[in-house]
C-alpha cells in the first residue's frame, strides 16, 4: 500500500467512477468522501466488475492485501473488501497482462448493493449482509433455501435485544469469522422463487478495518 510522509492522501487523480490501465492513485490508497469511505484497487477477479458487485481481499496476498481484489470464494468470505461503485473492466483489451484499477467503496451507504431475493425469508432493514461463494452479491447471514445450505441461523440487528451493532456482529464472529466485512440492509428486500435472482438495494457497508 503506498504510503504518505505527511498523513493520509488527500488529492487525487481521479473521479469516483474513473476506470484506469495504470495506478494512478496508489493501490491501496483509502479516500474518504463526507461519511463514506472507498479503496482504489486492482481488479483480479477474472471478470469485469459491474455496480454492486461484492469482492474480497486474499490473506495469501500478504502485502498486497487491500491492494488486489477478486470473486468471493469460499476461503475469503471473511475477508469482504467492499462493493464495486462502477463497471472496472478486468483487463486492458490491447494487453490481457495489464489489469485495470479503480475504486471500490468500503464504508458507508450504497443504494445499488446487488442482493439476493432466493432466500427462504424476506430480508428486512437491519438484517446483516455477507458474502456467498462464487457469486457477486451478498444474501441474509447464515439464509438458506432449497439446495443451499448455511451452517448458521440468521439473525437481525433488530432481534439482538440490549446490545450494539458491533456486540452482535462480535458475538456472530465467535463462531464463524467470516463476519469480518459485512453489511446491513437498509430497507426490505423481497423473496423470489428464481434462483439467484438479485435485486440493487440500499445498504450501509462495513468494511472499512478488514
């Protein structure tokens, strides 16, 4: 991640939604934008990213942690990097060894979170969000439907009775760490018999100290 000898970096290069062939900004670097936060980075998913798509970091990446980012898997859905804010291709078409940067928001409300709709129980505000394997968009912690299953029983922010927001993460967290970077639905989201079926919802992101 590149560093500054004088604080955080304030300037930048780029618009929000700028998609770049080179690090023009410093992989890794954070900005913040009134109270939201977001991390350039480069996309080494396999495909291009689309607005509200989910993506993670790898532990594996060792100082390139927050500085590369891919398609949820099972190995790294606790580490959740945040949501795409824009479409970042994957690679330059005149050079497939170049990939391409942009930013993706780590922090923050974003109406376009792409969610899933195929859960057995309607989503309601306030529900926690993660992430899922092999797909772009989060679903209910621990929802279930007909041939997938979760390990773990879902549970709303709301439902935790006399605790904080980070005590019932904290407390979901003993028992399965993949709870590192999560969401939480800011509105209801619908039930679909159509398998995968997402929808772009409003949610807050918390990703910010993955």
């Amino acid at each position: 991640m590149t560093q500054y000898a004088n604080g955080p970096k304030t300037l930048f290069n780029t618009l929000l939604t700028d998609i770049k062939k080179t690090d023009v900004e410093g992989v890794g670097t954070r900005r913040q934008e009134g109270d939201k936060w977001y991390r350039w980075v480069k996309n080494d998913s396999g495909a291009a990213l689309a607005a509200g798509y989910q993506v993670c970091y790898q532990e594996d990446d060792g100082e390139a942690y927050h500085e590369v980012v891919y398609k949820p898997a099972s190995a790294n859905l606790h580490t959740l990097a945040g949501v795409a804010i824009s479409a970042i291709e994957d690679y330059d078409a005149t050079d497939a060894t170049k990939k391409c940067y942009g930013w993706i928001q780590i922090e923050g409300y974003n109406t376009t979170v792409q969610v899933a709709q195929y859960t057995d129980t309607a989503i309601a505000a306030g529900d926690i969000l993660d992430g899922k394997n092999a797909v772009w968009y989060v679903s209910r912690y621990g929802a279930g439907s007909a041939g997938r299953s979760h390990s773990h029983q879902s549970q709303s922010i709301a439902s935790v009775a006399n605790t904080t927001l980070s005590q019932a993460v904290a407390s979901k967290s003993a028992t399965s760490p993949r709870l590192r970077g999560y969401l939480v639905a800011a509105s209801a989201v619908a039930t679909s018999a159509a398998a995968s079926r997402t929808s772009n919802s409003p949610c807050w992101i918390h990703c910010l100290n993955v």
